[in-house]
C-alpha cells in the first residue's frame, strides 16, 4: 500500500511540476490562441497576392540527385493575413511578411522535395504532378480554395 501511496504522490508532484513549468515559465503556451484557420475561400484572381519563395534547394530523394528551384503563387489575402503575413509586403517583394510562415512553406517544400525522386520529376507530367503537390501543400497551409496557378520562375535539377 505504501509503494503504490508513494507512486500516485510521486505521479501528483510531477504533474504540479509540469503545470508550474508551463504556466510560469511559458506561459505564451496558455494564451497563444492558434491560427485561425480560413474555411474555402473563393479565389479572386483580381484581389490575389502574388508571393515568391526563392532560393529554394534540396536534395531528392535518389542520392546524387539535386534540386534548386523558385516557387510563385498567388493566394487569397485574406488566407495570407490569416496565416500571418502581409499583403503590402508579398507583393513587393519576395516571401509573405512573415519570417515563420516562409520557413514553414520552404520547409514543406523541402521535404516534398526529398520524397521525390529523380525519374518522378523527369517522367512525362512529372513537374505538372509536382505542381499540383505544391498546390496541395500550400492548399493545407492556407485553407482550401485559396492558391491560384502556381510557376516556377527558375527550375534546376541535376
């Protein structure tokens, strides 16, 4: 009776601990409200943001094979606003104003990267199947409905 007496007052302490843990020395994780996630959006051509993430490379997924490629899409802006980014500044320049949403989208394009191969990439209709993978990735970061035509202004693979 002791021994189980002094797991459960052991197994209490650690959750007390755990909870201190959070609520005073991060409380952020308590109060950071996620995200707001943007239901299916219509896509207004006419009203769309055009971003571009460059200088995007990775290896593939067959070793000694590489790919180096800039990525442009255009996306709903109020998807974009919603995922923390700026419409005035995607549209002047490169990346959507936001430092962790151009990290999160280069980081899922890396790893799509890296589950293809070579021979997929270079096979009849390999990069329009690329393109619609990177659609559908950006798609799950923006909401559905919200990405236009997506274009490789600079494609390079080895």
């Amino acid at each position: 009776m002791k021994k189980i007496l002094g797991y459960v007052l052991v197994l209490v302490l650690g959750l007390a601990m755990g909870a201190g843990g959070i609520i005073f020395l991060e409380p952020s994780l308590l109060s950071k409200a996620p995200a707001p996630v943007v239901e299916s959006l219509p896509f207004n051509p006419k009203t769309a943001v055009s971003v571009t993430e460059s200088d995007i490379e990775s290896n593939l997924s067959v070793p000694n094979h590489y790919i180096s490629f800039e990525l442009e899409f255009s996306v709903a802006p109020q998807a974009l606003l919603a995922q923390g980014g700026s419409a005035t500044a995607a549209s002047g320049g490169t990346g959507t104003g936001s430092a962790n949403l151009d990290a999160k989208i280069r980081n899922a394009m890396i790893n799509l990267a890296r589950s293809t191969s070579y021979g997929q990439l270079t096979s009849s209709g390999g990069l329009a199947t690329f393109k619609a993978e990177i659609k559908e990735i950006l798609e799950g970061i923006f909401g559905p409905g919200t990405i236009g035509q997506v274009y490789f202004p600079s494609l390079m693979t080895q």
